[in-house]
C-alpha cells in the first residue's frame, strides 16, 4: 500500500482554486480546540468508524471530494488512512507535516478557544454570569413548577454571601479549572 500525502501549499492551492475536498482532522478533541486547519471537520481518530464515515460522506456528497487526512500526529493520520482506504475509499491523501506544517506555512487556522465566548471574559465575570443564570433558573423553577426550586436560588445566594463574608475563593478555583480556562 501506497500512501499519497499532500504539501500544505498545494492543498492550499487545491481549496482556494476550489476542488472538491473534505478535510478530516484526526486530532484529539484538546488539539483540535488548539488550532486545526480553517474548514476541518473533527473527527478523532479513537472514534473513526471507516465504514460508516464513508457511507454518510457518500450521503453528503454528491460526487466524492477527496479527504485529506490531518492531525498533530503523523502516525494518527496514517492510521486513518489505512482504515478509510481499507474500507473502500479511493481518495485520500495526507497532509504532510499535519496542522503543524500548515501553520508553520501560515496559512488559515483556527481555534474553538477563540470562539468559544467564555474566553475573553476575566473568570469573576463567568461567575456572575454563572450564579446569576443559578438564581434565575431556582427562582423560575420554584414559580412555575414547585416551590421547592426555591432552595436553588437560596443555596446560590447563601454560597456567594459566604465567599464575600470569609474571604474564601470557592467558585474563582471551580470557574478557573473549566476547560476554557486552562491557559488563562
């Protein structure tokens, strides 16, 4: 078995003349959050079942694209690669050098951390957006469906009041280990 790879500029060529692509990245969900190839579909490689991904491709497309397989991981993308091309699928190719090339290149990327809203935000901003959407729900809850949803509301209240009393940071370390705040 042959494995047919790709340079970033020529796949780069390849999008901006428009062909007819799909761009598979195989990386770990962490990864591709990082920053993956602009237009890359997500697809981890522990979770790449071949024969189904190529029925629902040949579903979507009418005529084939051909997949170009990335990663941060040179031996995921191979992987990947054998399995799809075991599974029948005639065109594929490789992105050499995966994601870290094509940047390296700078051409597009993108990163799910840059959209992701929560991370432009300092974290004592996420927390009172946070325990206010609690009160709000326990108060909603406890109007229209049972009185005892009230306890939400009361618990979220009781929980800030003794952060401010005490000097304690409770909800800063809980906010600042949610995995949009990892770099931050």
């Amino acid at each position: 078995m042959t494995i047919k790879t790709i340079s970033p500029h020529d796949l780069y060529r390849h999008i901006n003349l428009g062909h007819n692509i799909l761009l598979l990245d195989v990386s770990t969900q962490d990864e591709f959050e990082n920053g993956h190839i602009a237009g890359a579909i997500m697809h981890p490689l522990e979770f790449l079942d071949a024969e189904n991904s190529i029925q629902k491709i040949r579903i979507a497309y009418p005529n084939l694209p051909t997949i170009y397989i990335t990663s941060d991981s040179n031996a995921r993308s191979i992987e990947a690669y054998q399995r799809l091309e075991t599974a029948g699928y005639e065109y594929l190719k490789i992105v050499e050098g995966g994601t870290r090339a094509w940047e390296g290149a700078d051409f597009p990327m993108e990163s799910l951390k840059e959209i992701l809203p929560f991370n432009r935000m300092d974290v004592s901003q996420q927390i009172q957006i946070i325990v206010g959407s609690i009160v709000t729900l326990g108060t909603l809850l406890g109007t229209f469906v049972n009185t005892g949803f009230l306890a939400i509301s009361f618990l979220a209240g009781v929980g800030v009041a003794y952060e401010g009393l005490f000097g304690t940071d409770y909800l800063r370390q809980v906010v600042s280990k949610m995995s949009w705040n990892k770099d931050a």
